[in-house]
C-alpha cells in the first residue's frame, strides 16, 4: 500500500454522507451550514455527533442555544448544498441570499429547509476540542422523515453532490 494523507482518504471513501446543520440564530431565524462529518454514536439513548471548523457560526450558536436540527438533503434541494457550505452565516443571511423555502417541525422553534428526507432534532450534551474542529455530542429528541425525498451523498472529495444510484 502506498502512503497517503487523510484528505486523499475521503475521496476513497466518496460517497460520504452529507447533512444540513440549522441552528437558532438570536433573531430567532435558521442559519444553515453543510455537514458532511457527522455519525450515529448511540440507540440507547439515540444519540449522533458531528464535527464543525472551530471558526464556523453554526458552532458559536449551537453552543450558546444548545439546539441544533440535523437534516438530510434531497435531490431537489442539492444546489443548496454547496451555497450553505460556501458561505458564513456570520456575515450572510443564506436563506434570503438563496432563496431556501422552510418548512416547521411540530417540536422545535428552529425551521428547516423544505424537501429534506430526515430531520434528526437534537439538543447538544457537550463538545470537545478535536484539533481544528469541534466535536459537537448531541442527545437526539425527536427523528423525522419524507419518504418522498431522496436523500444526496457529496462525491469526489466534496465536490459534486448526487444521490448514491445516479453519480
Ligand atoms: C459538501 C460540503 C461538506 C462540508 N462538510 C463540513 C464538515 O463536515 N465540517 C465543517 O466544519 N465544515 C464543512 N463544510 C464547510 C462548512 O459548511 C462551511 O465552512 C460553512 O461556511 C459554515 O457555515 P457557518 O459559518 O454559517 O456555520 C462542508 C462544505 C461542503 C460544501
């Protein structure tokens, strides 16, 4: 085998999994940021975590609210998948900016984005410093899904974003 570095490894692993992490902001509105380092960790309780650039908005608000909802996007909503990813809700409103349509959730004040195929709410337990990110420990609370909407996968080091059958 030949030496690589980690990078080079998630390709070899493409598809991986990608989701939209929404968050509170204060005014009450959904910041939305593309995930792609997320797992399952936990069925007893449910639990799942994902890993966020210490720098990135959708951390500071996570950690200031404690509620985060994880979804999973849908071809018909996959260009937003890497405008979400592109830009900091630090300094862009991106549901305006993209025009996302949102949809609510009966259990939770935090809005998502419409055609999502699962949406997993959470509330945080803890996070801890993984080198330049964060990894953020969430209890889950509530799991919902369309079974209408197929869920997208990012291939090619993060690049394109396609279901798993068509790429
Ligand atoms: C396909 C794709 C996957 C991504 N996965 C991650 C990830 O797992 N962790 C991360 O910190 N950033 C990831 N990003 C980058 C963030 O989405 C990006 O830094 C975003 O601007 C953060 O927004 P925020 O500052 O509003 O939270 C990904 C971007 C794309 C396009």
């Amino acid at each position: 085998m030949e030496k690589i570095n980690l990078a080079k490894a998630s390709k070899i692993t493409s598809p991986n999994p990608v989701a939209l992490v929404c968050t509170q902001k204060p005014d009450g509105s959904t910041n939305i940021a593309t995930v792609s380092w997320y797992t399952y960790l936990s069925y007893n309780p449910n639990m799942i975590a994902y890993a966020m650039a210490k720098t990135s908005y959708s951390g500071e608000l996570v950690r200031s609210n404690k509620k985060v909802i994880i979804t999973i996007p849908s071809e018909n909503i996959k260009e937003i998948v890497m405008e979400c990813g592109m830009k900091s809700g630090r300094d862009t409103n991106k549901i305006e900016e993209f025009k996302i349509k949102m949809q609510e959730l009966p259990t939770s004040e935090i809005k998502i984005p419409i055609h999502s195929a699962a949406a997993i709410q959470c509330s945080l337990k803890e996070f801890i410093e993984t080198g330049d990110h964060y990894l953020y420990i969430c209890n889950v609370e509530e799991v919902y899904a369309d079974s209408k909407e197929k869920a997208v996968f990012a291939w090619e080091s993060y690049s394109k974003i396609a279901s798993a059958k068509e790429a």
